[in-house]
C-alpha cells in the first residue's frame, strides 16, 4: 500500500474533480465544420430528454380579459399534456390588429417564488412590485408594451403548478419539487426539462391559433432557468426563429458541480458527456442568437459567463453568421435590462425570414 497518499472521503470533491476533467464528446472545436459539428451533435443532445409527453389538444378555455397596465391581458386555461394543464397568460398590445398579426414571443420565467407572474405583468401585490423594481424580470408585459403579442405559462414546481400552492395544497415537508419531480420522472423515462419543453410546444400550439398572432413570426426569450428553456425551446422547435438568453451563460463545472447552482429541472441524464453550455448555444447557430449577461450577477458569475459567450461568439463566426449573433453587458444584478430586445427581435422577427444558408 501506499502510505502517506492523500485520500479523498468527499464525494463533492470527487464529482467536481471529475467536472473538471471532463471533456465533452462534442465539445465545439475550431478546426470543425458548423454544420457538420450540429448535426452530429444535436441528435445526440436532443436524446438526453428521454420520453417526450405525448402531445394533446390544448383544448383551451378563456379565465379571463381585461385591460391591464396598458395592454391586453388574457389568461387561457390550456391542457399541456395527458392528465395535466397550465394556466397560459397571453398579452398583446392595445389599439387594431396588424394585418397579418402581431410577432409573437414567448416568455420562460426562471426559478423564484412568483413564477410567470412579474413576467408577465402581474404588480398586484407589493412584493411582486419590489420583486421586479430589483430584477426588471417582467419582460413579458414590457414587450408587449413594445408591439409584441407575448405568453408564458408556469413549469412545474412554480407558481399555479406548484404543489405546495392553491389549489394544490400538498406541502413537501423537505426538499425541493424540481428535485422530486426529476426522481419521478426518470422512473418513467422522461426528464422534467423534456417535460417543460413539450408543455411549452403545446402553447406554442395553442397561440399560433390566435387570429391575433402572426404563427410566421415567433421568438423566444427567458432568464435564468427560462434561459435554459429559451436554449432547448429554440433546439427542438423550429417554429422558434429568433432567442434572447438572459442570465444563462457559464460552464456546467462551475456553476454546477462547484456552485450546486442547478436543480433537477434544468439537467438531462449525460449532457455534460456531450456538450458544455457555450456548446448548447452554439448548437443554435446560425439562427439568430441575442445573449445577455450581467457584471453583478451571483448566480452565473462574470468570470465563467463572459468567455462562455466569447465561445458562443466563436461559433457564429464559424458558421458565417456573425450578424446574427449579439450580445449584452448589464450593469445589473441576477435579472433583465431593456437595451437591444425590442431592437433585436424587430430586425430578425420580420414579415419575411431570412436566409440563413
């Protein structure tokens, strides 16, 4: 035996060391063809998600429609898979219609106690309020101030599908739903990320049926964990034409096997074996692709998420879609600055897309 070898009795200390040593399969490198690199990749990123729900009729049933805070509210009860439904918020801008209808947008909200609702415009209660006055998370009222048509719904584990929530009303005594969701859900071969997604499709679904959508005209934009849903929405949907990632920018080694900043919503079974996440943006290329990221940031911090979009970046270039790609620097916290959205999504969303050979 080898006396005196320093030993490890850490399993953190083990997993990150191997993070760290990790090298994925389809690490993007620069001597790789875009193209070709994407559609190796991407069959094999897409797998990861396991058994996608089966999709059903949304089936939809009009709550409610008012006037609110200078545009259109309406929340639709929708069905988003077998046995389970989502309450949809869809906004729109006051004023006629535009012939061929409004570019519409989804918005992914990210992980916090409110869900969908500051996104979507929700300032009913002081604490929404206060919650949006530190992030600026309510982009999805914001741009549909700016002329879009946008809806969100909740993913599971927030807001009205939330199980610790009315009218659910099932308290979990410890833990995390996300995580409990993740454990269920990979005893029947899914994956709550691949679930997300496909109740995501199902609005998708639903909206482009609205006589006030133009079903040609479709992006897609979200923070934090709806940044993750931004990315793969745009992957495996190719109704998506244009995506804004705000706040999901950085490496699996760090953000989640150092900063266990990650939950069982956001992962699938052998990603990091694959693909890093510059590697997952990248997969995007050569569509059009705004990223955000903030200097105050504590969740994905400025040190691993500005060479992250630098790798991003890289790729575009690669792929000769360079002015396609943009990105912005908040001074900001964890959270959304309106500077280039409205301009982003007015230029790629137009009437007639554009080439991207």
């Amino acid at each position: 035996m080898a006396a005196g070898r320093r030993r490890n009795l850490s399993p953190y200390e083990a997993f990150l060391a191997a993070g760290r040593a990790n090298v994925p399969k389809y690490a993007y490198r620069d001597d790789v063809d875009v193209a070709q690199w994407r559609a190796d990749a991407l069959p094999a990123v897409l797998a990861t998600l396991g058994r996608l729900p089966d999709p059903v009729d949304p089936d939809p049933e009009l709550l409610t429609e008012i006037e609110y805070r200078g545009v259109i509210m309406q929340r639709w009860l929708i069905d988003v898979a077998d046995g389970l439904s989502a309450i949809a918020v869809v906004n729109r801008p006051t004023g006629p219609t535009p012939p061929h209808g409004f570019a519409g947008l989804l918005c992914w909200h990210g992980h916090g106690q409110f869900g969908k609702e500051p996104v979507m415009g929700n300032a009913s209660t002081a604490a929404i309020r206060e919650y949006v006055a530190e992030t600026g998370l309510d982009y999805g009222h914001r741009m549909a101030l700016a002329g879009y048509v946008t809806f969100g719904i909740d993913w599971m584990g927030s807001g009205d599908r939330n199980d610790s929530h009315k009218p659910n009303g099932r308290p979990l005594v410890d833990g995390d739903w996300c995580n409990t969701y993740y454990l269920n859900a990979t005893l029947l071969g899914q994956t709550v990320l691949g679930m997300n997604l496909a109740h995501g499709q199902r609005l998708l679904d639903f909206v482009l049926g609205l006589d006030f959508v133009d079903a040609g005209r479709i992006g897609v934009m979200g923070e934090s964990y709806g940044g993750t849903l931004a990315v793969w929405s745009t992957l495996l949907d190719d109704r998506i034409r244009a995506s804004e990632i705000i706040c999901y920018s950085d490496t699996f080694a760090d953000f989640a096997l150092r900063d266990l900043n990650y939950c069982g919503s956001q992962i699938t079974p052998g990603l990091f074996t694959l693909v890093d996440v510059s590697d997952l943006h990248g997969l995007i290329a050569p569509g059009p692709l705004l990223t955000d990221i903030s200097v105050f940031d504590d969740s994905f911090r400025i040190e691993s998420s500005s060479p992250c979009v630098d790798r991003v970046e890289s790729i575009y270039a690669a792929a000769g879609a360079s002015e396609r790609f943009a990105r912005q620097l908040f001074d900001h916290i964890h959270g959304w600055q309106e500077r280039g959205s409205d301009a982003f999504f007015g230029r790629h969303l137009t009437s007639t897309p554009p080439s991207q050979d």
